[in-house]
C-alpha cells in the first residue's frame, strides 16, 4: 500500500510538472522549428548522411555511441536504417525544447516565465555549432539527448532523497551522454559549477553546497571511468581517444583550449563578440547584486566561476590527445 501510495504521488506530481510546462515547451518547439525550417526544406543528406541513406548501416557504435544504435533501431523500425527526415530532426527539437524547459525550472525553480527567460535558453539548441548538429538527418536526435541526459540530472536533484537519487541518476546520464553524444560532456560541470555560484551567492550552507559539489564530482568521475573501462571502444583516426601521458598532458590540454578559444574568436564576427562579451558582464552584475555575500568577494567569485565554466564546456575532448575541432564538437 505504501508503495502504491509512493507510486500514485510521484505520478500525479510527474503529471502535474508535464502540465504546468505545456505552454513554455509549445513556445521553445515553434522557435526551434521556426529556426530549422530552411534546413528541413533544404532535405540535404549532411556528410554521414549520405552513406546511411544509400546503405542503411548504424555505425556510431565505432565511436561507441551504442545507445545511438540501439535507439535507431526504434526510431527507423528496423535495423537497416531508412530515409525517414525530417522525423529525426523534429524529434531533436522536441528534446531541445524539453531540456530548455527543464534548465529554467532548474535554475529559477518556476515553470512560468518571460519571453526573455525563454529566449535566454534558445541557444541551447539554436547556436552557429549545434545548427551543424541538427544538420545530420540520423544523428540529430541523439545528439539532442546528450544535452537533455546531461540537465536532467540537477532536476532529480529537486526530490526528496537528493544526494543518492541525484547521483544515481547523474551516473546513468553521464554514461547516456557518452553512449550518445560525447561533445555534451561539458554541460554537467558547467552546471555543477553554476549551481554552486547560485548557492553560495544565496548565502547557503557551505556544507551543503560542498556535499552537493562532492555528489555531482564523484558521480561525474565515476560515470567517465565505469565508461572507459568497460564500455569505451579506443579509437585512433581522425580523433583519438588517448589520453597524453602525464608529462606531457597539462600541456596538451592547454593546447587544445587554446585551439578551441581560437576557433571561437575567428567564428564571430565583431558584433557577436561585442554582444557575448556584454552579456558576460551582465551576468556578473547581476549575480553580484543579488548576491547575499560580500559584494568584491562576490564579482571575485563570479569573475573565476565564469572563467571555470568557459574553460571546462567543452568537456573531456579537451583533454584528449586529438580531440575533434569541428563545430558539431563546440
């Protein structure tokens, strides 16, 4: 009875959730489709495309993307994989559209909100580097899914049995983000790191906030080893999934972060720049004034964690031997 009870309340509360987000996850799917449309209308098979279209293999299991396999197998209907766009793309933006819902609920806690909330979340999805994701006819949704596996975590985080439900599920989303798309894997500790400025900045608990840092840590390291040992295929073409050896890593590591932030300079034009630099500074004003700390600790604090996050969004391919460049990798 007790379990029933349990069940019939999460239900109820899982279905109340899905219904109070109706209207903001309508909204983000109409600019994502809206967005897109001269990409569907195009209909060009993108690269890898091609070769599934005439042939109908899966092939992300090379890259041990194996969840990407086993899922097309649902989506196509059949292990030889059909021509079925822009299917594929639609779904991409419907989880787009549900990971934008779930990132506001996560960092505002409210499922109502502004145009400007919502056009806050937009480039989540409809940014110059993700666009060449949604370019690819099979591979779209499960890059879409990488994003989504790595927010829901800090959503299970909400529930009563935080700690051990949110690194229970963090591990499975991590090992869903590598078995899918590998490029998202920056997005979690982005935001671990945000959450933590949030908190800190809101005058909570240092121990609380360690214990919440120490969980999505641990569940993070954890994910990425359980993935490598047992399920990571090693590859050494075009990218590598060598690690350099410890003499020469830090220094590799620092190259490739300097390859990635020069192909973001040289990407953006002038204004662009202008425009992220502003809304940096923006970002740092604001969490600054509300903040409950001590206003110079404060613009420290936020000026480091902005850096941190910049540095650690492109995930674990920065610290790859040769890691991808591309901006599907961005």
């Amino acid at each position: 009875m007790h379990l029933k009870r349990a069940v019939s309340t999460l239900c109820c509360g899982i279905f109340d959730w899905l219904r109070s987000i109706k209207k903001p996850f309508i909204c983000l799917f109409t600019i994502h489709l809206v967005a897109i449309f001269a990409l569907l209308r195009a209909n060009v098979n993108y690269i890898d495309d091609m070769g599934r279209a005439n042939a109908g293999y899966t092939g992300w299991s090379n890259f041990s993307r194996h969840l990407s396999d086993f899922l097309s197998f649902f989506i196509h209907t059949d292990s030889f994989l059909s021509e079925i766009s822009p299917l594929p793309q639609i779904i991409a933006i419907l989880l787009l559209s549900l990971t934008g819902v779930i990132m506001i609920y996560i960092i505002t806690g409210r499922t109502n909100v502004s145009f400007w909330t919502l056009a806050a979340v937009i480039p989540l999805g409809i940014s110059p580097y993700f666009l060449e994701c949604l370019s690819y006819k099979y591979d779209a949704p499960y890059m879409a899914l990488s994003i989504l596996a790595s927010v829901v975590p800090f959503l299970a985080f909400r529930g009563r049995y935080r700690y051990p439900v949110f690194f229970v599920v963090s591990v499975f989303s991590i090992l869903t983000v590598c078995m899918s798309y590998q490029a998202a894997s920056g997005i979690f500790p982005v935001l671990t790191i945000f959450l933590c400025l949030q908190k800190w900045n809101a005058a909570q608990k240092l121990q609380e906030i360690g214990k919440f840092l120490l969980a999505a840590v641990l569940a993070y390291v954890y994910g990425m080893i359980v993935f490598r040992i047992r399920i990571m295929k090693p590859v050494d073409g075009y990218v590598s999934s060598s690690v350099p050896s410890s003499e020469q890593f830090l220094p590799s590591v620092m190259r490739n972060l300097q390859q990635y932030l020069s192909y973001v300079r040289s990407d953006f034009t002038m204004f662009w720049k202008i425009l992220i630099f502003l809304i940096g500074i923006f970002f740092v004003a604001a969490m600054v004034y509300h903040s409950k700390q001590q206003k110079v600790l404060a613009l420290l604090v936020t000026c480091c964690s902005l850096a941190a996050m910049s540095l650690i969004s492109f995930g674990v391919y920065s610290l790859l031997a040769k890691p991808l460049f591309a901006p599907r990798a961005m």
